[in-house]
C-alpha cells in the first residue's frame, strides 16, 4: 500500500467510533439508538447484539482486518452488523445491490472475503459469486437450505464485549466504487479516517438527542457519514428498508426527525409529493446533502419549505477536499457548492498539473485529515489518483472539474470524463443542462457527447418531461439553443420516460452514452 502523509487534522489520539459507540451504549442504557420498520433496539439492546456478532465472527475465526461482506437493503440486522464487525476487528466491506452478478462476484473475488451475509432479496444476484468462490454464507432473512443462520449464529454467541483493540490505522471499511459493470474499485478507509470525521458531532447536533432519518443504502458512504456519527453521539438512527417520498414524511413526522441526509433526487421526489405542506416537519434542525450537485432551483425550493438548516457537502468517497455550502446562510450562491471545509485544501489545476489562473477551470484537487488508505491492492491506481504541489505534498484528484469565483466558492463544471470535446472545444454538459432544466416543461435533463463525422463528437439532449407537456424535442432544443452559445448548442433533444439513476440519485450517464459508441460492425 502506498503511503503519504494526511493533514495534521487527522489526530491520532483521538477515540475510534468503536470506542465513542461502546461509550454511548453505557451511557445511555435506556435510550433508542435504532429503529427500522418494526424493529425499535434500545442502547442495551443494541450494543448486546453488536457484542454477539462480534463474538460470532471471532469464534468462526474472523483476523484483525479481515474484509467481512455484506448484501442486503438496509435493516436492524445490517447496523448490528456494521457495528458488529467493527468491534471485533474486522473490516466493514458492504456490496453494491446494483452491481452486476458478475461485477459482485468480482468485488468479491477482489476483496478475499470468506464470509457473506445475504439477504433474500438477493439471493439470485449472489448465485454467481457464492458458486464461483468458497464463501460461507449467512442467511440474514430467510431459512438456508444449507449454511448458517444470521438468528441462530447470534443467539450461539455470548453477549460480552470482546473488547478488541483497534489502531487507527487498522481498516474499518472497504467501499466499492459505483459501477454496474466490470469490477469496481475497492476505496479502503481506516479508523484515522472515520474518527477525524467524528469532528461533525458536535457541531452537527449529532450528541443532542438527534434522530436522523437515513433512506440511501448503507454501502454508499453518503449514508455511513451520517449513520456513524449519529450513532457515536449516542443520538437514534431511522433508517429506511427502502425509499418513498411519502413514507419519509410521514416517518419524519411521527418520529421527530431532527437530522436527515438526502440525495438531490430524494429532496426533488419530497418536495413534489402533493401535500407535502401538510405534514408537521417542525422538528427537523438539520439537512445534508451530497452524492451529486443539488440544483439551485431546488435548494431554493427547500429553504422556503423545510423547516432547518440545509448544508450541501461535496467531496468523494476517497476523501481529499471537502467544500460545504450552508445554503441558510448564503442564498445568493445557491448555485456552488461553498467553500472548503475547515481542514480542507482544495487546488485546480490543468492537464498538465499545473495550477489554473484565478478564474479559469481546472481540475479539482484536494487534502484533508479524511483521506482514503489507497485502493485496495491496486497501488497503480492510488498513484495515479494523487497529485502533489511543489512541497511534495499529496492532493487527491477528482476528477471534476470547476472554478472558484471571487468569493471564494466553488462552482463545479463537469466530471472530466463527461466534457464533450467538439471541433476541439470544450464543452461542459453540466452547463447545457441548467439551460434546459431552465425549460418549464422540462423536470430531468442529461446531456452527452455523441459520435459526430464534422466534430468529432457532438452534444445530444435526453430530457424527461412534466406530465401534460405539449411541445415536442426540437422546440425544446430550440429553446435551448436560443441561449446557449454558438459552439454549445445541442445537435438533437431527445424525450425519455426517466433517466437512469444509481440508488444515490446520480445519472448513469455510461450507460445513456453505450448505444451511440458501439462500434458498427466492418
């Protein structure tokens, strides 16, 4: 594994979220700590199963560090064992429910885990893996006609704290990139990572008594990074099998939910539910979101009509720079993403590695005390990530691009691989797309290049419509086209039923790009 040197923020000393859960547990005994559907674990309650998972995996002969997989929605018995995994040692790996089977069997493959914990709704994305590799399996929600059983492992197992020592820099998750084909990437954190992160509770309200409603899975790090420090504040987790715009509200409803972290597309969804205003969100204090840029209009739409604040964090599930944008206070910048969080150093730079001119687009770097440990036995990859200033210190790329304007935030312009390069132009489909989520009738937009004989590539419009539009693609792209400029302007608009989303909201645009780059047969 590559090593480098993280910022100074990432202290050492610090307690693990090992240990400040342990501490949370015995303080506050009678207290919730979890609900999910019908099931409601006090502090007790939960710290004692997270002991019985612990000691389970240790008697089946579980080392220090090893990768521990998991594949299932979200449920009382995947936060058990997170948590559980963690407190004995090993290394939380939680598995993509959207991968391909191959690309599970991949991951899997890739990680070396020699124990999965399955849920029946993926019973059959499993199949190719559990054939292909020699993987004990644990049968979370159904009866196994063979193997263990997630109950009976649990109930086998004592309830006494195992208490194994944990280093910051031992592992605490391994993470794969969002990808449907191929094998993703494994991004590995340690626990020097996930305790600098544990800065937030405090600051966050995260220790006052917080419940956090949490409806994106929990292998996706936007999730971890609010489920983790409410748990370590000793504060109630809600987490969601399954999202719905509708049942979130009537959960933040009912329960009182205080804290909540949402992707773009889940405040877009909540906020379109008809009576939406009908429902009593008064104890809602704090808002996240992440995963993808929120647009403006929707930022807007959300300060107006959710009670408490609404912070926009940016930043990858590597780590590196982190911007945040606290919307509440700053209305006039609706529009960036903020300003780098404190710890945090961001750089834009060129193809060349250079620094931009102040103004100019570049590509994003960044450093912070949360970075990654390196992927995961691929140190050709790590390397390649990291770019360093001329002290020698590391940044991380992006991958994005943008520019900082003259008060210093952030404004993103793409991801790099998606800018359309057109008769030797760049063009930043991110900017195309405000111009036709700009339309009234428009609801969705993608843009992509195009294979084009004259340029190369051109830029291609798919758009979904709101219900009752009447006009057609082309006075769409001729709208569009109106204001946008002579060398950006969309060569076709297509009307799609829906756009493709990943279980985090963002837009596949691989996959709307692969039927325009198949190669056509000789």
């Amino acid at each position: 594994m590559i090593e480098f040197e993280r910022p100074s923020g990432a202290d050492h000393t610090r307690a693990t979220v090992v240990d400040l859960v342990r501490a949370a547990a015995r303080d506050k005994p009678a207290a919730e700590a979890l609900v999910c559907g019908a099931a409601r674990l006090s502090w007790a309650q939960f710290d004692a199963r997270i002991n019985r998972v612990a000691n389970a995996l240790l008697a089946g002969g579980m080392q220090k560090g090893e990768p521990v997989a998991i594949l299932s929605p979200n449920s009382a018995a995947y936060a058990e064992l997170f948590m559980g995994i963690l407190r004995a040692g090993g290394c939380v790996t939680p598995l993509s429910t959207m991968a391909s089977p191959a690309a599970l069997a991949g991951m899997l493959a890739d990680c070396g885990a020699r124990l999965l914990f399955l849920a029946e709704a993926y019973r059959e994305l499993a199949e190719q893996a559990i054939a292909a590799l020699p993987l004990r399996v644990v049968a979370l929600d159904f009866e196994p006609a063979e193997g263990d059983d997630y109950e009976a492992l649990l109930a086998a197992a004592p309830d006494h704290d195992p208490l194994i020592p944990i280093d910051m820099t031992d592992r605490f998750n391994l993470i794969y990139s969002s990808g449907t084909t191929g094998t993703p990437k494994g991004i590995l954190h340690d626990h020097g990572l996930r305790a600098a992160q544990m800065d937030r509770i405090a600051l966050s309200g995260y220790d006052r008594d917080a419940r956090t409603l949490l409806s994106t899975p929990l292998y996706s790090n936007t999730t971890i990074v609010s489920f983790l420090p409410t748990l370590a504040g000793g504060s109630t987790v809600h987490l969601m099998a399954k999202f719905d715009a509708r049942r979130w509200l009537q959960i933040a409803e009912a329960e009182r939910i205080t804290h909540t972290m949402l992707v773009p597309v889940q405040y877009k969804r909540i906020l379109d539910v008809e009576d939406f205003d009908d429902f009593d969100l008064s104890a809602l204090r704090f808002k996240w979101s992440t995963s993808a840029p929120l647009r403006a209009d929707v930022k807007r739409d959300a300060l107006a009509r959710f009670p408490g604040t609404l912070t926009e964090l940016y930043g990858l599930t590597e780590g590196g720079g982190i911007t945040m944008l606290a919307a509440h206070e700053h209305p006039d910048k609706l529009h960036t993403v903020g300003q780098p969080a404190p710890g945090s150093e961001i750089r834009l730079i060129d193809d060349q590695g250079r620094e931009v001119a102040p103004g100019e687009v570049g590509e994003i770097v960044g450093r912070s005390p949360t970075m990654m440990a390196g992927y995961f036995g691929r140190d050709d990859l790590t390397e390649d990530y990291l770019w360093r200033d001329d002290q020698g210190r590391v940044f991380f790329r992006s991958g994005d691009m943008g520019r900082f304007d003259e008060d210093g935030f952030l404004i993103l312009s793409d991801r790099k691989k998606d800018m359309i390069i057109s008769g030797g132009l760049n063009i930043f489909a991110d900017d195309l797309e405000r111009v036709l989520l700009d339309d009234p009738d428009v609801v969705d937009a993608a843009v992509i290049g195009v294979p084009s004989e004259q340029w190369g590539e051109t830029p291609l419009g798919l758009v979904v419509l709101r219900a009752g539009a009447a006009r057609g693609a082309d006075e769409i792209r001729a709208r569009a086209n109106e204001v946008l400029g002579k060398s950006q302007r969309l060569s076709v608009v297509e009307i799609r039923g829906a756009l493709p989303r990943s279980s985090i909201g963002k837009i596949l645009k691989r996959d709307l790009r692969a039927p325009y780059w198949v190669r056509q047969p000789a």
